[in-house]
C-alpha cells in the first residue's frame, strides 16, 4: 500500500538506519511544567530539529488533541523535511475491539506521519489496574495494532512503558510484550525507563538480557529523575540498543528526559558513530539555544557543551594550563559543538588569565608583566570591594584598556545627579532625576520622569547624551539586576548592580556597586555606554579642563 507523503520527508534511504536519533521535544517535552507550544512554535522546532539531522521527530499524538492534529495536517502542507522523518505518536488499540476500528488508531492513520510510534503497556501491573484486562488480551492488542498499522504501509516504533520496573516485577512478561511486538512487525522496540528511576549499571544488565533473550531491535526512553537519563541511554547504547530517544535540552515531565545534545556529542566524539549530517554537529550550540528561544526559557548557563559555561575558565591554575595547552583542561574543542572557550576574570585571576582574556577582547598585552601585574592587582582590589567581573565582561574590558592605555575611554564626566521619589496621597509614585554632566567638552543638563528611579536615571542620561553621541539610540537596557552585599549591617551593606545592553548585533553586561542603587546603577550605565561607543568606533573626547 502506498504511504501517504507528510509535507516533503526524507526519503527513508536517506536516513541512516543503523542507528536512530530520535526527538520527542515536541511530545514528551512539550510536558516540561512552564512549556505551552503553540502549533506555530512546534513546526518551527520541527525545523530547527530537522536542520540539526536528527533522523526522526516525534510530533505528538493526532487525534488526541485538536493542536497535535492541526500540527499534522500544517507540518504537510509548510515544512520540506531534509533529514528527518515525522513520527505519530499513539497508543495501541483499546481492550475488546480491533485495531481497524478503533478511532485514535484511525487519526495516526490519517496524520499522514510515515512512522507510528507506539506506546504499549509491559507491566503487568499497569496492564490489569490501568488497562483492566488480561496480561493475554494486552498482548494481542500490541500484536493487532502493530500489524494492522504495517498493513497501512506506517513503519511501526513501540514504546514499552514502565519496562524496567516491569522487567523487575515480572521478566517473563515483560520480554513477552517486546517478543510480540518484533514479531508483529514493529522495527524497534524502545525499552522505557518511565519512571527514571534507574542507574546505568542497571540498564546495562537489563538491555543486554532482553537483546540477548528476544533479538529484537532495542531503542531506549530514558527520564532523568536520579539524574542519569544521559548515562542511562549511553549504558543502552553499550548494551546493544541502536535508537535513543532523548529532548532538547533535556526538556520533558518531572525532572525531564535524555539530553538530545550530550547524547548526541558523546555518540559523535566517543564513540565515533556518525548519526547526524556532515558540519551538523558544528550548530549544535545555536539549534540549542534556537529552540530555547521558542519555549521562552533561558538556556542552561552550565549545560554540558552548549551551555555558555561549558567551556568557561576561572581559576589561575587552570589558565596557566590552557596557555600552554587548551587540551590540559578541555575534554573537546568547544568549535566542534558550536561553542567558544571564554576566561573569567574574578579575584581567583593569575597572570595567565588576564592575558589569555586580553587576547579574547582584542587588547594585545604583548607579555608586559609590569602591566598584567597591574591588572590582576586591580581586579583583586576591585572584587574585593565588591564587583564581579565574571559577569560583567564589558566592564573588565574598559578597566583591561584603561591601563593599558594609561587612561580611561571615558566619554562623559558626571558633575553631580539628583534622584526625587515622591509619594503622593493617591498611592501613586513619581520618580525625577536630573543629571548634570561633560561631554565633548559641552556641560549639559537634563531632567527626565521615569516609572523608577533607575529607569528616569537612564532616561536622564539619554536626553543629556543624545545631542553628543546619537549612536546611544541604537542601545538599549535589556536586562537589570541588584544584589545587596553583605554588610555588618543590613542597611549599611553596599549595593551591587548587573546592567545588560543590546543592539541590533549583540548584548555585554557592565557593573556598578556604591552604597546605594542609584550610585551603582550610575556606574553600570556609565559603563554600558562607553563600551557601546567604543564597539560602535566612536573616539573618546579630552576631557575638558577645570
């Protein structure tokens, strides 16, 4: 029989089928508490899914929701699937009917999807409280729905629910629903560790036993509730599984599932299968990040080899390595995921770290040992007072070049500012701040109204520079955070303030601490437009004399 063709999909030829990569984001993901996808958002993962090579992409369920069925039908007519292959999710049929009959075995049908997968119950357990019905009758449901669905032409996946706590409650059962399934025509039978509980010794013994006992086909469904989802799946990959299912990100209920990008690296770089497209393992960072993005949650800063910190360096010792030999300190080459290396600079800085970061900024320090000293002992004092470097790069890259130029790339003065917040009798609050200040050798003051009083400070200094310096209205204050220093004190303590600015092509974070909030959010500011100016090749004026 003919398969019905879903949007324009990998012919199966060009899928390697020797080992699968399998999503589920847009299924077993789309549970992850804080995630609702819109059908618009799901085809737009499905994309950046297939860009990334997986070989398959689970969809959702159609028919058991009205956005998983218009996702079917859209995903047909919208996307032009390079290398992946859409997956219908479902369940096998109800007790007591048939396959043929029965309504949601219809809707896969009707999806269009060239895979079905499967998800059939191989506890005995769950079979009679969940199911109610025979260990017997359950078996002939996975047997009638598999082949009726391969009698439509569908490659066939089944997902064996609750496997492993099955497999411990009952084996023989267990290796029975994988036996029937195989037989039936399913092409892979994924063992799934529902409830996460498993460790990967564990996994290891149990796969290797029912590859060895059934010779099915294996694939593994790991969740990640003791925190071992991608050690698990790695462990079914050594046991002979060849089809791992994971999420981005690691998205999915409780806790979440596999990690689509560490397993997807550490089947790539140690183990050496190819299961993804030539270069493609290069955009892993981006497809990341990307898809992050579309569910509006920050990516994990830590994330093994797409986080932002994954190939961070902060400690002395660790820098003076790297100097020598980035090997010394990194498993990988961060490029080949994607990813950068980046030096942090705090108080725990050695000589190495300085100048390895100087070489990343672009400020060449030429091996002055006099000058790095000097900046190491700077910072020190400087983190020491309170500020934090680490996250504030613009920042350090100002205080790097000021001593190395023997002055700061100062673009305006501050002669004095003003903050009023008035309380008035309605409940109301209204916040003024005047600013009064040097720039290009002008002395200017401005007044601005804000629904803070940080925010009217921003709009103070705005107003003020916009005549010297109108690249400043390509700028603007995206991120803002305060954090109160310990102090002896609780309302003598000090104030530190995090500022992140954007423009059309980028985003760097600056730092300001003084006794109180609007003095530090000054110094942040004051920062952030500098360092703006400065990447927009906007000159420093002489400060004018007094």
């Amino acid at each position: 029989m003919e398969v019905p063709r879903l949007g324009k999909q990998a012919d199966a030829a060009s899928v390697d089928d020797a080992f699968h990569v399998f999503d589920t984001t847009l299924r077993d993901g789309a549970q992850r508490e804080g995630i609702n996808l819109t059908v618009t958002d799901k085809l737009t993962i499905a994309r950046h899914l297939d860009e990334f090579g997986v070989g398959f992409i689970e969809g959702g369920w159609p028919g058991a929701n009205p956005r998983d069925t218009e996702f079917f039908a859209r995903a047909q007519q919208e996307i032009t699937f390079r290398h992946a292959q859409l997956v219908a999710f479902g369940a096998t049929r109800r007790p007591g009917t048939q396959a043929a009959t029965d309504v949601q075995v219809k809707a896969l049908v009707d999806s269009g999807a060239p895979v079905v997968c499967l998800v059939a119950k191989a506890h005995d357990r769950h079979v009679e409280l969940a199911l109610r019905t025979t260990l017997e009758e359950n078996l002939e449901m996975v047997r009638d729905t598999v082949s009726f669905l391969r009698g439509q032409g569908r490659r066939v996946f089944v997902d064996c629910e609750h496997f492993f706590d099955g497999y411990r409650a009952n084996p023989a059962y267990a290796k029975s629903v994988v036996r029937t399934a195989s037989k039936a025509g399913a092409d892979v039978v994924v063992l799934c560790d529902t409830n996460g509980g498993m460790l990967p010794a564990q996994i290891q013994a149990v796969v290797s036993t029912v590859v060895a006992d059934t010779g099915a086909r294996l694939g593994i469904h790991a969740q990640d509730d003791t925190g071992c989802a991608v050690a698990n799946t790695l462990a079914a990959v050594d046991a002979g599984a060849t089809h791992v299912q994971c999420t981005a990100n690691g998205y999915g209920e409780r806790v979440g599932n596999a990690n689509l990008f560490p397993v997807v690296a550490a089947l790539e770089l140690k183990y050496g299968k190819s299961v993804l497209p030539e270069g493609a393992l290069a955009e892993m960072t981006r497809i990341s990040h990307a898809i992050a993005e579309v569910v509006n949650l920050t990516p994990s800063t830590h994330q093994p080899y797409v986080g932002v910190s994954a190939f961070a360096h902060k400690a002395g010792l660790h820098a003076s390595a790297i100097k020598v030999d980035p090997d010394l300190y990194q498993h990988i080459a961060p490029e080949q995921v994607g990813n950068t290396m980046r030096m942090l600079v705090s108080d725990m800085a050695g000589r190495a770290s300085i100048e390895l970061k100087g070489k990343e900024l672009g400020v060449e320090l030429g091996g002055d040992r006099a000058l790095i000293g000097r900046v190491v002992e700077r910072v020190k004092e400087r983190e020491l007072a309170g500020y934090t470097y680490e996250a504030a790069d613009a920042s350090f890259e100002l205080l790097l070049r000021a001593e190395a130029e023997g002055r700061p790339r100062r673009y305006l003065r501050i002669e004095s500012w003003r903050a009023i917040t008035e309380d008035r009798p309605d409940g109301t609050h209204a916040n003024e701040t005047t600013v009064k200040l040097w720039a290009k050798g002008e002395r200017i003051v401005a007044t601005a109204d804000g629904n803070g009083p940080v925010n009217a400070l921003d709009r103070a200094l705005r107003r003020a520079l916009e005549g010297p310096y109108p690249e400043l209205a390509k700028m603007e204050l995206v991120d803002y955070t305060v954090r109160i220093l310990a102090g002896e004190h609780t309302t003598e303590s000090r104030t530190r303030v995090l500022i992140s600015t954007a423009d059309s092509t980028s985003a760097w974070t600056t730092v300001g601490v003084a006794d109180n909030i609007i003095a530090a959010s000054l110094q942040a500011l004051q920062d952030a437009y500098s360092y703006g100016l400065l990447r927009a090749g906007i000159e420093p004026e002489p400060e004018p004399a007094h």
